[in-house]
C-alpha cells in the first residue's frame, strides 16, 4: 500500500519494481507521455541567493506547515504567519525576486 503523506511531501526520487518489469515499463511510458507536459520553472537554469537579511523568513513556516497539516494548528494561524511574513520582509523579498526576473528573463 502506498502512503500517501509520503507521495505528497516527500515523493522518492525513482521508483524501481526490478521483480515486475511490466510495472516498471508502464511506468517509464507514463512519465515519457507526461513529459510532453512538463515546463521548466520561472527560475530555471539560475543560481539564485537570496539576500541575507530574508534569510529567517522561511524557517518561521516549516513546523506550522506540519503543525496545520497534522491538525494542531488553524487556518487561521497560517494566515496569521502570511500576515507576519509580508510586514517582516515577504512583500520585499518577492519584489527582490520580481526584479530578478525582469532583469534576466524568465528561465523557460
């Protein structure tokens, strides 16, 4: 049986049935087909550092989001932590990485 936390927050990097072949070949068929689909990302290609000063930005969010999705926390609580990183330097940060953007080009 598949657990379905880990295909959502942490998906393996391959996945090999060497005793079913069939399996395996659908596979690799499925994801050929789905690689006609597939876009590179508005930074690909770069080697992005973000500035220092947004560097505890994103450490806030890493236990709420295990905390919400667990049910320990609210909805409103994650609300709450957008709210505080905006005024804390996220609005600040995404015109950082719009102007990033602008300046280079999308990676697609």
């Amino acid at each position: 049986m598949i657990n379905a936390w880990s295909s959502l927050a942490a998906p393996a990097p391959y996945v090999a049935h060497p005793d079913f072949p069939d399996v395996a070949r659908k596979q690799v068929e499925w994801q050929q087909r789905m690689g006609a689909f597939m876009k590179k990302t508005s930074r690909y290609g770069m080697n992005i550092v973000e500035p220092s000063r947004y560097a505890n930005l994103r450490s806030q969010f890493e236990q709420l989001e295990l905390d919400y999705v667990r049910g320990h926390k609210k909805l409103s609580d994650v609300q709450a932590a957008v709210s505080t990183w905006k005024s804390s330097g996220g609005d600040k940060l995404r015109d950082w990485y719009k102007e990033l953007i602008d300046k280079n080009g999308s990676g697609n």
